[in-house]
C-alpha cells in the first residue's frame, strides 16, 4: 500500500463503490492484520495519511469503520461509529464553549480522554459523520473549546 494515497479531497461517500453491514465493519475492525493483508481481504478504497499514521475506512448503511495503522502499516486500533448525525450539526460549536455543548450535540461522539484516566491524554473529541467528515474538537484544561477541525473521512 506505501506510496497509494487516495484522494484526500474526494468524499468516502465518492471513493468507495462497497457499502458493508454493521456486523461486517465490527469483524473488520476486530481483525490482527496489517495494512497490506487486511486489504487483501477487504479492499480498501478509503485511505488517508493522519500524522505519521494512515486511517482506513469502510462505509456502511449508517456506521463506518475506523482503522488506524502506524508507519509500519501494522495496525494501531479498530472501532465502528455510528453515523448519526451531519456535518452542519456541528455549526453552531464556537471556540470558547464547553465540552457539555459538544456532548449535547454528539453524546456518542469519541471523547476518549474523559476515560484514559491519564492527565497527558491529549483533550480531543472526535466524531464521525453521515456525509462523511471527521470533526476534531480540542479542549482546554478547563473543558472548553480551543479549536475545531474539519477534515474527509
């Protein structure tokens, strides 16, 4: 796969021609496989370079499935999101409001570091949408908002 970016300014709704059931996207993501033998078993057609990492993504009917590989391609971790919500249901989010705000719009958005029980987790929230971006929320020590990204599935 090195060397084989897909389009990063192509939609996962315009790049994949395979939509996959829910129990199909949690067996992906549940698989001990690297870059190269996971695409053998399920094409990849979504793939985007995130830091020194590479997101793969599959799409289904209302969730995608999530994996992350390192520079090595060996897999990082899996996870499935349900697609609930769109990209405009996150216009309303200004710098400077709290975390209570965001959770109201996607209570079931990824806000890992409410959990990790470790203070150098990095304060993000991510959340995955139907018309198929990433939203990426930063947090202040205090739990408001610092930054919010928008970036393609």
């Amino acid at each position: 796969m090195k060397g084989k970016m897909y389009s990063p300014d192509r939609n996962i709704t315009d790049l994949v021609s395979k939509t996959y059931s829910n129990s199909q996207l949690l067996t992906i993501t549940q698989l001990d496989v690297t870059m190269d033998e996971l695409n053998k078993q399920y094409p990849i057609e979504c793939l985007r370079k995130v830091g020194n990492a590479c997101r793969v993504s599959y799409l289904g009917n209302d969730s995608v499935a999530v994996i992350f590989f390192d520079s090595n391609e060996n897999k990082i971790l899996g996870r499935v999101y349900n697609l609930n919500l769109t990209k405009a249901d996150f216009n309303e989010l200004a710098i400077g409001q709290s975390l209570e705000s965001v959770q109201k719009i996607d209570p079931h958005g990824e806000y890992l570091f409410l959990y990790t029980g470790s203070n150098d987790a990095p304060k993000i929230s991510t959340h995955y949408t139907k018309d198929g971006y990433c939203i990426t929320v930063e947090y202040s020590e205090e739990n408001t908002i610092l930054s919010i990204s928008t970036n393609l599935i």
